[in-house]
C-alpha cells in the first residue's frame, strides 16, 4: 500500500545535557513542550541530576519519562556520586530501576583507570546477569595533542571489537574519529542498543551539532534504524551552549526532534 508511513518502536527522548548551560528542570520542561518521548538523565555536577528523588518529581510533574540515564564518567564529573567507578555504574543501575529507564549509557574506563578498565569488559557483562537494565557502552574516539592522537581510553574508544553485548552509537563522536557510522551500524547488528543523535564537522574537537548541520549520516542513520525496526532509544545529544537565549535554545531543540521524527519513519511499501 503506497503512502502509508512506517515509524518503528524506538522513542525519541533528550538528553538533559543538551540544555546545558540551563538545569536538569529545564531539561524536563523542554522536552514536555516540544513533545520528546522522554529524557535521558545525564548524571551531571547538577546537584538535581544526582538525585533520584528530585529527578522522580521532576518526571512526574512534566510527565516525561526518563528513558536511560547517562553514569557520571566524564572527566567534570569524575567526583559525582564519588571516585570509584563501579560504585558509579551501581548508583546508576540502581537510579535506572528507580526511575524505569531501561538502559545506562556508560563510556569505556579511561586508560589511567587501571584496575577498572582491566575489569571492565566482564564486570559489565557480569552486572548486566544481575537486572534488567541494558548497559550500552558508548563509541568514544582518539584525543589528539600536538598533531599526535593519544590513547585515553581502555581497552579502546572503539567498542566495536569487544564483548559487549550493547553498544550505544553516537554520531559526534564518529565525526571526530572519523569513523563510518553507517558501516558500524551495520556491523554491530542486534547489539547496537541506543543511539546519541547529534552531527558533527569532522573537527577533532567533539562539537554536538544539531542534526543536519554537519557531515555525518544522520538521516540515513535514521532511516536504516527504521527499516530495521529498531526498538531502542534515540537520544537527541546536541549542544545548545551557544544560544543565546531561551528561544534559540528551544528553536534548536525543536530542530533536532523534527529531524528524528522525520527520518525515523520509512514508506511501509519500500520495507
């Protein structure tokens, strides 16, 4: 039947980082407006974001759920919810069942993580036996210094090659690695989980654009997503720091969730 439009299962949620340098409460009152299916909590130095509680009232009162929750392994939030990292992924699964979210989105350990990143590939798996959370480890990609791309994180910023049994793809990081994000969709199969919708130039530098504004594929993305049917996540991870004001901010974000909607959908003859 011609005409007739196909949008898969998958939810389309914002992460409360994109209206940084704004609260985690903005965050939920923008993605009510503009209609995202939900948020993905990235555990931040917000003091709200590191409360389940308050995040749980936030929810209930904007009525948007929280999707995923992102565990506090960036360097700025390498004291959130304290110094050890397992700790960290343990107040996050355990934020996650609180909260309904279905999955946690965690980097790979940083290279001087040492004991962490030697256990980290089974002690992931090991906790994933224990709920029903899935944990998507995230594509990171190479520092550069002086010309010189240094190794940060272990085993690899490339998650691809390890036993990971879910992967979050996120398309600002495969810009600055410079890595063909259809061809890792493709090859990660039934184990890419969630997806970081974002653009980026290809600058070394991890830029967040709003989708559509760089060079990665983010429509094809979408479209492959859609003809597979992809029932995960889709988190829109732009930056909006550069705004200027409120509507700026809100304009982009709005931006960005007509591009996941529009994409995100396939002619049901041409499946």
């Amino acid at each position: 039947m011609s005409g007739v439009v196909r949008v898969p299962e998958a939810r389309i949620a914002l992460s409360t980082a994109s209206t940084y340098p704004e609260s985690t409460a903005a965050a939920f009152e923008l993605a009510a407006r503009l209609g995202y299916d939900g948020v993905e909590l990235m555990v931040f130095t917000d003091p709200v974001s590191q409360e389940v509680d308050a995040v749980r009232r936030l929810s209930d009162h904007y009525g948007v759920p929280v999707l995923a929750v992102h565990s506090p392994c960036l360097l700025i939030t390498q004291r959130v919810w304290g110094t050890d990292p397992w700790a960290k992924l343990v107040r996050s699964k355990d934020a996650a069942e609180t909260l309904g979210a279905s999955t946690v989105v965690v980097h790979p350990p940083f290279r001087w993580q040492r004991e962490y990143a030697r256990a980290f590939v089974q002690g992931v798996a090991r906790m994933a036996e224990e709920t029903d959370v899935v944990f998507a480890v995230e594509n990171m990609y190479p520092w550069r210094a002086a010309g010189r791309e240094v190794a940060a994180y272990a085993p690899d910023w490339d998650p691809t090659d390890e036993d990971y049994s879910h992967i979050t793809l996120d398309l600002s990081h495969t810009a600055v690695s410079g890595s063909d994000a259809l061809a890792m969709a493709a090859g990660l199969g039934d184990r890419l989980a969630h997806v970081h919708l974002a653009d980026g130039s290809g600058s070394p530098r991890d830029e967040h654009l709003v989708p559509g504004r760089g060079t990665q594929p983010c429509g094809p993305l979408l479209e492959r997503l859609a003809r597979g049917g992809f029932a995960g996540t889709v988190v829109l991870e732009v930056s909006t720091r550069k705004a200027a004001n409120r509507a700026e901010r809100e304009a982009d974000l709005a931006e960005a969730l007509a591009f996941a909607r529009l994409n995100l959908a396939v002619a049901a003859d041409s499946v």
